[in-house]
C-alpha cells in the first residue's frame, strides 16, 4: 500500500486528452518535486517528467506535469496507441527517507 | 551515452544473500554529481527504491527503511561498478531489480535482473 494514492487505470480515445492524479501528503509531494515514470510491459520505467514539469530530452511536449499542494497531475494531449503503458509518480518523503512510488496508473488507449 | 549493464543470480536460497553488480559506462561512480540506486518491483509490492550509493568528497550510502537491516550497497571505483547486496533473503524479496542513475529521479536504468527466492 503506497503512501502516494493514483488511480488504477484511465483510458481515452487517440487524439484525446487524459490526466492522472497523484496524491500525497506533506511529508512527499508537498515538500518535494514530482517525477512521473512510463513503463511499457517487460521494459524499464522510463522518466517522463521530472522536478515537477520538465521533459528530458527526446519526450513529445504531448506530456506535461503540474504540482498544487499535496497533488500532482501528468497530461497526456493527443493521445497516441504509443502511449498504453503504466504511469507511476514518484517524490522523495521525509518520513520513509526515500524515494516512494505511486501504485501505478494504466492507460488504455481506446 | 550512460549504460548501465546488470549481472548476478536469479535464483537465491532463501535465508542467502542477493547479490547484483551494475556495471556503469559513460559515468563514473566516483561522479560528485550523480547518485547510484536500487530499485525493485514485483506484484505485490509495486516499484520500491531500496537505496542508494554516491560520493561528495567521501562515500555516503542511503537505505530504505524497509530493508535498511538488510542491505548494503557496496561502490568499486576500480571496476566503475556498484553492487546489491540484501541478505536474509525470503520469497518476499522476490522481485525484478534495477540499478538506476540519478539523485531522486533516475533518468538511466539497467536491464532488469529477475530474482526468484526459492529452494
């Protein structure tokens, strides 16, 4: 049982927009940055977005990130079939003195 | 291009000891920028770093709380390397690792070592 809370799945149709949430607490994403992961099934999880909203180089501008609070959100615009994969938000947390993941979000393209 | 190249058992006794190396090329593990991590994942206990190794004018080394009376990871600056060691291993240390580049976000990973603890 993660101490970061995302929903287990999100689907949408190519071309749409979906949004994953992740909540936390004060002692993760309230006090640190947000990184979001993309693991495609038999593959290492890959960042997507780190420090909150930025891309490393070579990810689609498709992707976008955004904190408020104890809260993050990963974007994805102009969904793509490329894009089925699990979604993981990961901070740091003072408590665990470490990085936490999420449980993971699968995303369905319809 | 940093590559991070995995080796070691995928099968463990249990009670035994895991051990990983993760071979670092395009990097050093000496790097005063970088930091060197493990990292597991299985089904029932999702992604979970497990700790890190990194040197600031000395080595220093972080562990989950978890397995923090458990692991040691170990950096060899002769081979550019760093290693995984968990002991009193069970079945529920069963799980796919990876050795990962980064401070608290890792923008490089290994392959991926499935590690089964059985007899």
């Amino acid at each position: 049982q993660s101490v970061l809370t995302q929903p287990p799945s999100a689907s949408g149709a190519p071309g749409q927009r979906v949004t994953i949430s992740c909540s936390g607490s004060s002692s993760n994403i309230g006090s640190y940055p947000v990184h979001w992961y993309q693991q495609v099934p038999g593959t290492a999880p890959k960042l997507l977005i780190y420090d909150n909203n930025q891309r490393p180089s070579g990810v689609p501008d498709r992707f976008s990130g955004s904190k408020s609070g104890t809260s993050a959100s990963l974007a994805i615009s102009g969904l793509q079939s490329e894009d089925e994969a699990v979604y993981y938000c990961a901070p740091w947390d003072d408590s665990l003195n470490g990085v936490v993941f999420g449980g993971g979000t699968k995303v369905t393209v319809l | 291009q940093v590559q991070l190249q995995q080796s070691g058992p995928g099968l463990v006794k249990p009670s035994q000891t895991l051990s990983l190396t993760c071979a670092i090329s395009g990097d050093s593990v000496s790097s005063n920028s970088a930091a060197w991590n493990w990292v597991r994942q299985s089904p029932s206990r999702g992604l979970e770093w497990l700790g890190r190794t990194f040197y600031r004018s000395q080595w220093y080394s972080d562990y989950a709380v978890s397995v923090k009376s458990r692991i040691t990871i170990i950096p060899d600056t002769s081979k550019n390397q760093f290693s995984l060691q968990l002991n009193s291993v069970t079945p529920e240390d069963t799980a796919v690792y990876y050795c990962t580049r980064g401070w608290n976000n890792f923008d490089y990973w290994g392959q991926g070592t499935l590690v089964t603890v059985s007899s």
